[in-house]
C-alpha cells in the first residue's frame, strides 16, 4: 500500500469470504434446528415496540435452501437495504477517489507535512490520532463515518515507519472502542437511556473512566506492536522532506474537504438533519474531493476518470463480501427463527441475581451484536423488554444500560459479519485472519476488564435508578 493506493490481495479475499460463506451456512442450517415464531410488534410514537408475551410457534415452510444463497441480493431489498447500499457506496467511492489523492500526491504532500513535524514525536502523534478517533466514537457515535479517513490513517502510519495495522488501529479500532466505551454516543447510551426513561447524561462518571481505562490500554497495546516493528527493523524508511514534487492545488483541495467534513462531524452533533444525512454527505465531499484533485493536478477529465476508475473497481470485490456479513441477519430473520433465539436469551434472565442478570445481559447482547451490528436497531428491540426483566431482580438501569453498551460495542471490532470492519480492512488491503490473530487477546483483555466494570456497577448500585 505504500506503493499504490489499493491493491486487490487474492488470498485475503478468498479467506473472508470462506469465513463468511461458512456464517451464513451456518445461519442457514440454524432456520432448519430452530423452531420457527414470532412476537407481535406495535408502534408507538413512532417506535417499534415487541408485545414479549406474545410469542407464538409458527408452522410454515422453512426457508428454502436457495435463499440461502441469494440472500446477498435479497438484502439489498430489504428494510437494511438502504443502509447496506449507502456503506456499499462509501466503500467505491473512497476507493475511486483516494486513488486519485494518491495519484495527485495530494495526500503525501499532506503526509510529509505532519512526518516532518513529528518525525522526532512519533509517539505523539499515535497518542493524539488514537485519542482523536477514540473520541470521535465515544461523543459523537461515529463509527462507519470514520472510514473515509482510514486510508489517510493508515498511509500516515506507513510513511512514519510502522506498518498498515498501525494505521488501522489508530483508526477504525480506536473509533470502534471509543463508540463501546460510551460517554455523549447518541446511538448507545443516551438512546438506551431515553428508553429505559433514564435521564440523559446520568452515570457520565462511571463511563468517563471506562473511556479512560480502554484509551490507556490501546494506546499501550499499539505502542507494543510498534516497538516490535521498530527492533525487528520491518520499518519504511520516513520521509522528513516535505514533497517537493506535490501538487499544491490538488492538496488545498484535499485540505479544504478534510476541514468540511470534520466541520460536518462536529455539526451533526448538535443538529439533527446533518446527523441522518451524514454519510451521504461524507460521500458527496470524498467524491469531489477526488475529481477536484485529480483536475488541479493537471490530469484532465479522461485520465481523471480512468484513475477513479481503476481504484473504485480494485476495491469493487470487497463489496461480496459485505453482502455476504449482511446476509446472515436476512437468513435468520426471513427464516422466522431470530425471535426464537431472542426469546430464548431472554429467558435466562428469569430467577437470577443482580450479578447474573447484568452479566446474561452482556452477553446476550454480544452474541445478537454478531447477528444486528445496528446499535439503534438492538436498542429498540431490546431495551423495552430488559427494562422491566431487570427491575424485578432488583437490577438498577443504569447497570442495564451499561451492560447492553458494552455489549453492543466491543465485538464490532471482532465480529466478521460487521460490514464496517471489512470495508476498513479492504481499504487497508489487510487480511480478516490476520486482524483476528492480532486483535483476539486484545479483544478477550477489554472483555475481562468491561465485566469488570460491571461487577462495579452491581455492587455501587449504579444509578440514579
């Protein structure tokens, strides 16, 4: 990657998309085991509400074989139809036109700027850019937004010596860890909380140190591997230089995009039609940002296309693999067998202590997180029925809330059926197997620590209520 922009790997394609073919098989065999329900569902102001004692056995015709297969089409039909297209669309877009960034030296004009500046402060600049996205996620709920930026991410760690993973996990792993560790994430803890009729911003105290907690061990962790580059001498060589060759059109439009969608980012915090339009705003920006800077560098509007071209069909594979993850929710739920397997989770809550409700909850909803990786979605569906579940074994709901937080988050960045961590791993060219292996003790540190946290919770009676 630090040859070119993108690059089609062979072997990290054909290992994703086993791993997921073999999910959604999996997914396909358990609508034949499990018996087919349904709960009733209502709207209320607006909202789909599940009626839990409504459950009922269903005897149809199980879902034929074949849909197995074409459920990566059929999900685009669907009602997750529009956010998959919108990821998917994201995905070529960044991919077209960061080849023409790259192809304009915009970026690396860009790059040798800050590599000049903190050439002799490279641990500073780790620890800034992982704060940053870490806290991008955790205040703002930020997470798919963040992929356009992942690229810059990761050609920022390559020319500061380190490698792709680096990049990666200054980047989309902070963001992922940062929206789990929630402080201000509209789309976990304050959604969780409306519902649960909690006040919103109550407990910012525990979930301020768990923001702190996981940002120290992060940090720590990629510290660690970026030392081990350096002694095992693997680095790139940095370039103290600034580019004398960049064009400083072509990077002035790059710089006055950068700006407008940060200044996006920001906004939609506080305004809400910003904040649903987001990444179809993000979209727009990364495209012209990519035409602009391949014109102001001279390239003219064929060769232009030609190059936008060429990036957005390298990274044009990627997208099966998308739609396979999204597939295994479709396969479940056409399959009339996800509520069963949620009204089984929620039994186990039944006649167990404050400790065994909140830790069922944990990972009840880590597990469903590998099926809906839509934090709202889960939100919705779940936190009316836990919240009278959990009042009866004398659970607070802010205990409640924190466990499905954790819950929802963490495993974003481990589950393969997450579409956000395979378009941030296709845009870095780097294998599923290899993040797996680099990430799982990682992954299984942060989940001893979170029940931790926890068990904190249960036992000072996390409140107000």
């Amino acid at each position: 990657m630090s040859q070119k922009a993108f690059s089609f790997q062979k072997k990290i394609f054909i290992s994703s998309f086993l791993i997921l073919l073999s999910l959604v098989l999996l997914s396909g065999i358990l609508t034949r085991v499990l018996p087919m329900g349904r709960f009733e569902r209502y709207v209320v102001d607006g909202r789909v509400v599940i009626d839990f004692d409504s459950y009922r056995r269903i005897e149809a015709e199980r879902l034929p074989i074949y849909r197995w297969f074409s459920a990566p089409i059929e999900v685009l039909f669907s009602s997750d139809g529009p956010r998959i297209l919108a990821l998917l669309i994201l995905l070529l877009i960044v991919g077209g036109s960061f080849s023409l960034l790259h192809e304009s030296v915009a970026l690396k004009y860009t790059i040798d700027v800050l590599v000049s500046r903190y050439a002799s402060r490279k641990n500073s600049l780790l620890l800034l850019t992982t704060f940053s996205f870490m806290l991008l996620g955790s205040a703002l709920g930020l997470f798919e937004e963040v992929v356009p930026f992942v690229p810059i991410a990761v050609n920022l760690s390559l020319q500061m010596g380190w490698d792709e993973f680096t990049g990666l996990g200054m980047s989309i792993l902070a963001a992922g860890f940062g929206f789990a560790s929630a402080t201000f994430n509209p789309f976990t803890v304050l959604l969780a909380q409306s519902l649960a009729g909690l006040p919103i911003f109550s407990g910012l105290w525990l979930r301020l140190i768990v923001f702190g907690v996981v940002y120290v061990i992060l940090v720590l962790f990629l510290m660690s591997h970026v030392r081990k580059i350096e002694k095992g001498g693997r680095s790139f060589p940095i370039s103290s230089n600034v580019s004398k060759e960049g064009s400083k059109k072509s990077y002035r439009v790059f710089l006055i995009s950068l700006t407008l969608m940060l200044s996006l980012v920001v906004l939609s915090f506080f305004l809400k039609p910003i904040q649903e339009y987001l990444v179809i705003l993000m979209v727009l920006i990364y495209f012209f940002m990519g035409i602009l800077c391949g014109l102001a560098a001279k390239f003219g509007p064929s060769k232009t296309f030609k190059i936008f071209l060429s990036g957005l069909l390298t990274i044009l594979p990627s997208t099966i693999l998308i739609l396979l993850a999204a597939s295994v929710k479709h396969i479940v739920e056409q399959g009339m067998v996800l509520d069963t397997i949620l009204r089984g989770s929620v039994q186990l809550l039944e006649g167990r202590g404050q400790i065994g409700v909140a830790m069922t909850i944990y990972l009840f909803v880590l597990a469903l997180n590998f099926f809906i990786p839509s934090a709202s979605a889960k939100a919705f569906l779940l936190i009316p029925i836990l919240t009278p579940l959990t009042q009866l074994s004398g659970l607070s709901r802010q205990t409640m809330v924190l466990a499905w937080t954790f819950g929802d988050g963490f495993s974003n960045m481990i589950f393969p059926t997450n579409p956000v961590l395979l378009i941030s791993l296709s845009l870095a060219s780097y294998s599923y197997v290899r993040w797996f292996k680099k990430t799982i003790l990682l992954q299984l540190l942060v989940f001893l620590i979170s029940c931790g946290f926890i068990l904190i919770a249960v036992w000072t009676n996390y409140g107000p209520f």
